[in-house]
C-alpha cells in the first residue's frame, strides 16, 4: 500500500502540529512540527497552510494532502465532537482548500492512527485494529482489513465518549466531560484524565509524566494514580473486547509511552470479558510501532488513498 506521488500528512493536534511528506516508497522525505495557536481557528488554518507551502517547496512536484483533526466533518461540512474546540462549528475542510490551492482530506486523528498501524504498525496483517489515543483526550479509531471504519455520523471508534463500565460509585469520579456529559471515559483514562483523578485523590496537581516518573520513584500515591488507571483502561477496553472483538488494540498518545499497561492491562481485563474465565483472551495489546509519527503516516495515507493531487500552479 503506498501512494504513487508523494503525499503529505498532517496531524493537527491540541498543542502541536506535525507535518510529514512521504516518498513514493513510503519513506519520509520532509517534516516539520509547530505550535499549534491555542484558541485561534484563523490562525490555525494560517499555520496549516503554511506548512503546506513549505513541502511543496521540499518536494517540487504534486502530492495528495491528509490532514488528521481532533474530531470528525459532519455531513453540514462543519468540524463536530473535536476537544480543541475552536474548531467545532467551523469548514475547515473547505477553509484549507481555499487556502491551499487543492483539495484536502480531512479525518479523525485516532482514524489515522488505525489507518497507519493496520497498513506497516503494530496491526499489520491484522483482520480488525483497535486504536487508542490516550493523549489529551482519548478517541479511537478502528481499521477492518486494512480500510477505516467510520459509519453515516463518523462515529465509529467514539470510545471516550461513553461511560466507564462496570464503574463504582465511590470507587470511580464521574467527571464533566467538555462534551456536555459526565462520566466519560476521556474523563479518566485520557493523560488529563490521569492528571485530574491524581489531584481528585491527592489534592496535588502533577501532570502525567511527572505521576509516572515519581511512581517509578517509589511514591506510593502515584503509583496507586497508576493502578486505578490501568484498571479503569482494563475495563474500558474489555467492553471493547465484547463489542468488536479486535485480532490487536494499538496505543497511542502520550500515555502510550507507560509500558506497564502492556502488562497489567491485558493481567486485569480478564474478569470483564465475556467467556474469558473459559477461554483464553488472544487479543493483543501493542504500543503503536511507528510511535507519535503513526498519526502523521496515517493522514497521509488517506490522503493518498482519496487520490487528490494538486490542482493549483506549485509555487
């Protein structure tokens, strides 16, 4: 599977954005990462477009642009359901084609992630990938034979936006999601989820990587920080399981990063999924392999696969 032009990704994500051209080979000739404007719709597309006219400088000849968005095009071709929520409500689609000169594809960020692990990742090979991102936020995306699932209402992998299963009143916070509900599963398995719960139980506010670092330490509040949310992951995921039954679930985001999940999630899951106790759970759970890039080579993988090539005079 790869593109017979170049073709160019992009992962908008909530604090920085990521570009990256791909060869005909599938090998990255270009990239370039950039802050993403905070709040600022205008001068997001601004900083979109101008990464595009710096690759086309790089490359010199026409390519198919992907862009992977922190939620979904509804069928009004207004963004919807995105947590960087300047975007909601807007026509990014149509804004970056007439800022770029061409036309863009535009997916969710976790559906490129899919794409990308199912096509050269971790899911290579695979019949059904699940793919999380545990960043920010957490969405998921899901790749069948290779090809994104995303239904009438691009739904399809909304993961973070259902409650947790099997939660427990006074074991389990239920949380204001941005969304408008509460309880959500972002709410406490996503990187701010981790952070909220630590500072929920604690009263001290610690991002993630500094929960992490200091349970590795030996600091016990941490590492039970780490525990309620490797079983919070266990169960969401279990739920999963259930539903779709996926051959691999690929992690990405930030929290991807923390390898024990690798072990006490799928140690945990068991007792949540349905015939479990009488059948061994084969579904495997891997780090993304191509890493926080996976979202990048996705988009660009889609963009690819829409067949859109430049349609203005390169510049």
């Amino acid at each position: 599977m790869r593109p017979a032009r170049p073709a160019l990704g992009i992962d908008l994500g909530g604090t920085k954005i990521e570009a990256a051209l791909l060869a005909s080979d599938g090998s990255q000739t270009w990239h370039q990462r950039v802050a993403t404007p905070a709040g600022d719709y205008g001068a997001t597309v601004a900083v979109l477009a101008a990464l595009v006219a710096r690759a086309r400088t790089a490359a010199a000849v026409p390519f198919s642009i992907g862009v992977g968005t922190p939620g979904a095009v509804a069928a009004s071709g207004l963004m919807k359901n995105c947590n960087s929520t300047c975007l909601n409500g807007m026509p990014l689609q149509a804004d970056l084609e007439i800022a770029c000169g061409q036309p863009v594809v535009l997916a969710n960020d976790a559906n490129c992630l899919a794409l990308s692990e199912a096509t050269d990742g971790a899911g290579a090979g695979a019949a059904v990938v699940f793919a999380a991102i545990l960043g920010t936020g957490a969405g998921a995306g899901i790749a069948v034979h290779g090809r994104v699932l995303q239904g009438p209402h691009r739904l399809a992998g909304e993961w973070g936006h259902n409650p947790l299963p099997w939660a427990e009143a006074g074991r389990d916070p239920v949380f204001d999601c941005y969304c408008g509900q509460r309880g959500c599963i972002e709410t406490l398995v996503s990187g701010s989820g981790l952070a909220r719960d630590h500072e929920h139980v604690t009263g001290q506010a610690l991002p993630g990587e500094a929960i992490a670092q200091r349970a590795t330490q030996g600091d016990p509040a941490c590492r039970a920080t780490l525990d309620r949310h490797a079983r919070r992951l266990a169960q969401a995921l279990a739920a999963v399981i259930n539903l779709l039954d996926p051959d691999v679930i690929v992690l990405g985001g930030g929290l991807s990063r923390l390898r024990h999940l690798y072990e006490q999630v799928p140690a945990l899951w068991s007792p949540w999924i349905f015939g479990a106790g009488s059948d061994a759970v084969r579904t495997r759970l891997l780090p993304a392999r191509h890493g926080d890039a996976s979202g990048v080579r996705g988009a660009a993988w889609l963009g690819r696969a829409a067949g859109v090539e430049a349609t203005a005079p390169l510049r």
